[in-house]
C-alpha cells in the first residue's frame, strides 16, 4: 500500500509540475581542487553560470526534448548542442556532446555533472 502511495505522488507530482524540469539552479560536487561550478537556468531560456559564486559566463539556451542547444558569452559565439541526460529523479543531470566546435567548453561540460540545489 505504501509504495502505491508513493507512486501515485510522483505521478501527480510529474503530471502537474510540467514539462520544466530544468529551470532553477545546479552545482556540481566541489573538484579535488574545492572548486563548485554552478548554473542557473530561468524561465525566460537564459542562463548565469558561476564557479565559486563567482560569474563566468551567461547565455540563452533552448531545450527541446532531451537536446540543449545554447549561445554563451565565450568562444567566440560559437554555439554549442548537447544531450541533457537527467537521473536521479531528474535531480541530476550531465551532458553528452552532440555538436560543439569549442574545444574547451565541449571538455569541461562532458566531464560535468551536476545536481539540483533545492
């Protein structure tokens, strides 16, 4: 009865939330080096990325079905497209590279994996 109960919840819960399963902010586990890098996506589709509380970068992202596409203030304009893989009960997330012709962000956002900060 108790896991029927619990299910029932986290469908009403999916059901009713919406589809926004990515807006609010995200951190990493501190590096080896104590080093948190973080994101804030809001609902207007743009984005504040920090380490350490401290800004680096902004852009505007879209995210259709699982594939996140954005434009950030770094390389260039370049932009770059990844497959957002939520687990976790979408509470976790990371990201695998589809097309992204900035070497050095496309290193750093495949080894990123973040958790949502409630």
């Amino acid at each position: 009865m108790k896991i029927l109960l619990i299910s029932a919840a986290a469908f009403f819960y999916a059901w009713f939330s919406g589809n926004d399963v990515l807006t609010g902010r995200w951190e990493s586990r501190p590096s080896e080096r104590g080093s948190v890098t973080g994101v804030v996506f809001k609902t207007d589709s743009t984005f504040e990325g920090y380490v350490n509380k401290k800004p680096f970068a902004t852009g505007k992202y879209t995210l259709e079905n699982d594939v996140f596409t954005f434009v950030d203030n770094g390389c260039d304009g370049k932009p770059g497209s990844y497959r957002i893989i939520f687990f976790s009960n979408s509470d976790s997330l990371r990201f695998q590279p589809i097309s992204d012709s900035c070497e050095g962000r496309r290193q750093g956002m495949s080894r990123l994996v973040m958790g949502r900060v409630k």
